[in-house]
C-alpha cells in the first residue's frame, strides 16, 4: 500500500459517522528453538531474543539475490548493529563470517510443513475468518464497508522496488503507541491491546482513513482504509476520470498556450512550459518535493538535472532528439530518446548555458510553481492527470485500432497489447519473473504435444476419409464428421495456446497491473467488453472487478472517453 495517499475530500463532504475496531498487529516475535543455531566465525552463538528477531528476517531471505547486494547487506549490518547487547555488538563485527543456514532451514521446513497439515491449516483459516469479521469492516455512516488493510505489516528488511538506496534496512515493528485512530466522537471507540495506550484518537471527518502511522524507513505516513469496492473509494475513482475527461476538452488550447509560451520573453515562464510539453508528451511526473533531497535520488519533470539529459541535434536520421536517462519514482530508470519540436529543442540549449551536471535543468521552477500554474490553467489539473488522460484515450484508440471481427482469445490479445501500449508510455516496466523462462518452455511443450496430436487427428481424419470413399455407407460417413470436429476441436486448441504464448512473451518486460489499476478509465474497458461479446471476468480478475463495480454498473457500449 506504498502508493496510497491520504485522502480527502473535495467537494467539502463528510462523513457523520464511523466505527471500527482499530488495526490488527502483527503477532509478537516467538525465539527460535535451542537447536537452531547461529554461528559467527564457525562458532555457536546465543543471540539476545532482539538480535535474534532481526537476524530471522536476513535468514528469511538468505535465497534471495537481494542479500548478496553489498547496499542491502551494509544497511542490514547497521540496524542490526542497533539490536544487539554492547557483547554481542563487540563480537559479531563480521556480517561475512555470520551463518544463518540453520535459521533459513528452520524456516524452509516450516513452510513445507505448513503446506502439509492441511487440518490445522483449516483451522488458521477459521481463526482467519474471525479476524475478518471482526476486524475488516467498518461503518461509516449508514454502511457497513470493507476495510482494505486492516492487517498493520510486520517488521521485517526493507526492500524497495529498483535499486534502492535503504534496501536492508529494518523495518522496525508497529506498536498500539505509534498508530493514531480517527473515528467519530459517539462511536465505541477502538481498544487498544491490554497494557497499551494508542498515539491519538482524533475525529477528523473530512478524512477518509481510519487509522495512521509513520513508518521509519521513508518517515511517510501509512494508511488503513476502506476497500476500493467502497462507495466512497468508487466515488474518488469516477471523479479522477472526470477529471481527465474534462482536461480532453480543454487540452488543445493549454498546448497552444504552452507553445506560445516557449518564445516567451521570461526565462521562468520558457522553463515552465518546456516542463509543461514534457508532462503532456512523455507523461512524466512532477516531481515530489517529499521524496527530494534526504532519500533516494530520484526526480522528476521539474527536478531534473543537468546530467540527465543529453541533446543531439541529430540521432539515428532524426532531428532534435532529446536523450533521458534518470531515476524516476521508486528508483525505477527512465530511459527515452526522443525527438523534440526545434523551439524546445533551442530553449534546452539555452537552459544548459553554463551550467555545471549537477544543476537544475529548470533553475526557474519547482514543482509547487508548476502544481500552481496547472491549477490556474483547469481546476483539478496535476501531472498525474495528463497521464490518466493520455493512458485512458490511448487505450481507447489502440483498442478501436487492434481489434477485429476474430474469435475471442484473439480479441483478448488486441485487448492486452493495447494495455502495454499504455504501460509502455506510462515507463511500467518491471524485470522479467525469475519463472519466465521455465513457464515459456513448459508452454511450449504444450504447444509442441498438440501439434503431435493435431497431425495424428488429421491422419486419421484422412484415411477415414479414404475408408468412407471405399465403403460409402452412413457408417464411415459419420466417423469422417466426427473426426473432421476432432481436427478442428484441436485446431482451435493450438491456436489458444499459441495466441498465449505470444501474450507471454510480449508481456516479458511490462507490468500491465499498475495502468490497469490506477491510470485507465474502466469504463472503457467495459464498453470494449460489450461492444465486442468478450465477459468481463475474461479481462478482470476479481479484485479489479471489485474495485470497477461502479463503472462495470455504469458504462454502456457506446461510452466514450
Ligand atoms: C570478513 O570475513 C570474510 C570471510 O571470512 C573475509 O573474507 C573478509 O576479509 C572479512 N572482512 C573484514 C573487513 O575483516
Ligand atoms: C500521449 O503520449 C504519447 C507519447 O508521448 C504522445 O505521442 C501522444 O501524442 C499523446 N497522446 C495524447 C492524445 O495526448
Ligand atoms: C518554489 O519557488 C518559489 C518562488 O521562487 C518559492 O517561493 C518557493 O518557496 C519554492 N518552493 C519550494 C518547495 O522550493
Ligand atoms: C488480480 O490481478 C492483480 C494484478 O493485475 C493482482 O495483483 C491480484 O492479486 C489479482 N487478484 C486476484 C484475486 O487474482
Ligand atoms: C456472445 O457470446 C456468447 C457466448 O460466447 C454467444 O452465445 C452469443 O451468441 C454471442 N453474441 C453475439 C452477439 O455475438
Ligand atoms: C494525517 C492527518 O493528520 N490527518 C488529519 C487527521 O485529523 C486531524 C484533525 O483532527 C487533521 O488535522 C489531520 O490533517
């Protein structure tokens, strides 16, 4: 739940009323057994129970890559360093001669072995309900919601998405004294744990979420909240695609504005607008100004600098083209070589004038200036909008492009390469899955056994044909048609797989989840699925179909963007 934000909001509404129980912590940490053993420099070592927890979660993922990374394991040493008893610290000064292979043993058994009593699972799944019924859902106002999150992560190593500076950092465990609950006045108030008091109760109704906490990685703010499927959280969504849909009414005119404005006699209004054309054309993020400085490098539009982009006059048999190369949100590289109208191109020249690698592109500007100006040219305008509006209108037109009059696993793969025409703009690439290669090859061999089995089926089909010429009786007639829809049974078999297999493989470096959720106006994909005879489930899975119940309610096969 890294990317939710507080929300309120904006149209001056409130909620009246509100009780729930409050968050479910994390259960406490439980000491290894006295077999399992650590052992620093070949020697057994008794670890203090603290020492002990945090060492658990490095042996957890002893198997992953990430531990061999030399920032994950100097992060790690370091908060580790902070648990130990002044003894332990003295001695374990190594974390290269440190052995956990025991630890991580213990643990491999005990998921193999959880995976096998299956009767004391149906009973944790029991205990599971419960706590769902007790603890995920809420009343706000006359109805009874899900609660999204009400599980309060537990401690463990921080990971972060792309090369993260704080990755093997300790994600220290969450306490009753660090959350702060909002609920209303006359409600029953949540209970904290015996022997424990929360941080705040407050009675803020303008806000939408229950329960707060600062994490101490980032030092951001966490959330529970309501289930997306929530009339609130349905109400937000439809309005962030009204939103966009009232920026594409109005969009030729702020580009004729922005390219005026790049022949401006003020350098900050220049700058501006180059950042604007920027956002609109490559969909870019602002720039946050939290994320900046103290935390891990990363920029965005109006934080970019100098050495992160490269000018060439000409490239590759193109004109102006503009070369990027940095750190975006999450640590994730953007990278993108594209070519620029000449009057930007020029006012990139004049911009890096005397300017060291390390200064601002834009010395002018920040992103609360450009936040302001977005805001005076619609109301409701911000980055994330232009993307929103550019994924939505994007997928409506590579929709209306790839898809044709085919059968359905067909339809289904215009649908998702119009997805990843989205995802490509939207820089959601992701490392292809440790399983890729191994999940291809067993495809394959699918795709090669019912081609085995297609020419048997066609041979028999042909001598069942040469019997019927022979015997010509009502017989051999009706084994040739039965044969005939065996041929074609496993024509259209083949044909299945092979259209996956071609999903699959396109799909290798692009994560279609996050536009599907977050950027792309779903009643698009609802008036494609009528409009084309394709079932929703087909396209959905079922938290999406949760989540897009109010445009699934909504759109007709004539929606338009
Ligand atoms: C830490 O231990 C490893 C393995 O025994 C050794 O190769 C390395 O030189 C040691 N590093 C230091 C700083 O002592
Ligand atoms: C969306 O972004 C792409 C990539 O920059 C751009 O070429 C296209 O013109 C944009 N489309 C719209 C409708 O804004
Ligand atoms: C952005 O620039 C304006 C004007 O130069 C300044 O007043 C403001 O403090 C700056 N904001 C940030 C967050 O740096
Ligand atoms: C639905 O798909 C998303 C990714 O697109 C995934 O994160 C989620 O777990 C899936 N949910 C179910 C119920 O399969
Ligand atoms: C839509 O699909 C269903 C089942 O696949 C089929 O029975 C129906 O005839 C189709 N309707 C149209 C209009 O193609
Ligand atoms: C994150 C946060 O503090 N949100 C709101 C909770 O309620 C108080 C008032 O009671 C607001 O001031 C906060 O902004």
């Amino acid at each position: 739940f890294d990317q939710w934000e507080e929300e309120r909001y904006t149209d001056g509404s409130k909620w009246k009323f509100l009780e729930h129980k409050g968050p479910v912590f994390a259960p406490p940490y439980e000491p290894l057994p006295s077999n399992v053993k650590f052992y620093y420099d070949g020697k057994h070592m008794k670890l203090s129970p603290q020492a002990e927890e945090v060492a658990t979660f490095f042996a957890k993922m002893l198997d992953h890559e990430y531990t061999t990374k030399e920032v994950f394991r100097n992060n790690f040493f370091k908060d580790w360093k902070k648990e130990m008893t002044p003894e332990e610290k003295s001695k374990i000064t190594n974390l290269s001669k440190c052995d956990f292979t025991e630890m991580s043993e213990y643990f491999k058994a005990q998921t193999e072995a959880r995976k096998q009593m299956s009767k004391e699972e149906k009973q944790v799944s029991k205990e599971n309900e419960r706590i769902v019924q007790e603890y995920g859902f809420c009343v706000m106002d006359n109805h009874k919601e899900r609660i999204a999150n009400f599980r309060i992560e537990p401690p463990g190593l921080f990971r972060g998405r792309g090369d993260h500076p704080k990755m093997g950092m300790l994600k220290r465990r969450i306490r009753p004294e660090d959350v702060i609950i909002n609920c209303s006045k006359d409600s029953k108030h949540p209970k904290p744990p015996p022997g424990t008091k929360w941080k705040e109760v407050r009675h803020d109704n303008k806000v939408t979420w229950l329960v707060s906490w600062t994490e101490n990685i980032q030092g951001s703010i966490k959330y529970i909240m309501l289930n997306p499927s929530s009339r609130i959280k349905g109400e937000k969504d439809w309005q962030k695609y009204e939103t966009a849909r009232r920026l594409k009414k109005c969009v030729d005119q702020i580009r004729a504005q922005y390219r005026d404005d790049w022949k401006s006699k003020e350098m900050r209004i220049r700058q501006r607008a180059v950042a604007l054309y920027f956002i609109d054309k490559l969909a870019l993020r602002a720039g946050n100004e939290k994320e900046e400085g103290e935390t891990a490098d990363t920029v965005g539009c109006c934080s970019l600098r100098v050495e992160h982009i490269k000018l060439y006059p000409e490239l590759n048999g193109q004109e102006f083209v503009v070369e990027f190369d940095f750190l975006g949100k999450d640590s994730i590289r953007y990278y993108n070589t594209i070519p620029v109208e000449k009057r930007v191109f020029k006012n990139l020249q004049l911009f890096l004038e005397n300017k060291q690698p390390e200064d601002d592109l834009f010395d002018r500007l920040n992103t609360s200036i450009l936040n302001k100006h977005l805001q005076e040219l619609m109301d409701g305008l911000t980055a994330k909008v232009f993307r929103t509006y550019n994924a939505s209108i994007t997928l409506q037109q590579q929709l209306k492009e790839l898809t044709s009059e085919d059968n359905t696993p067909a339809k289904i793969l215009s649908y998702n390469r119009a997805n990843r025409a989205v995802a490509i703009l939207c820089n959601h690439q992701r490392a292809p899955p440790k399983t890729f290669e191994k999940s291809m090859q067993n495809l394959q061999s699918k795709i090669d056994a019912k081609k085995d089995q297609l020419a048997d089926a066609r041979r028999e089909l042909k001598s069942a044909k040469a019997d019927a010429k022979v015997r010509k009786d009502e017989k051999t007639k009706k084994a040739v048609e039965t044969k005939k829809k065996a041929v074609q049974r496993i024509e259209e078999q083949l044909m299945k797989l092979e259209v996956q297999a071609t999903d699959r493989e396109e799909n290798k470096q692009i994560a279609l989840g996050t536009s599907k959720l977050n950027y792309l106006d779903p009643r698009i994909t609802v008036a494609w699925c009528k409009k084309w005879n394709v079932t929703i489930e087909k396209i959905y899975n079922k938290t999406q179909r949760e989540k897009f119940a109010w445009a699934i309610d909504m759109a007709d096969k004539d929606f338009e963007f």
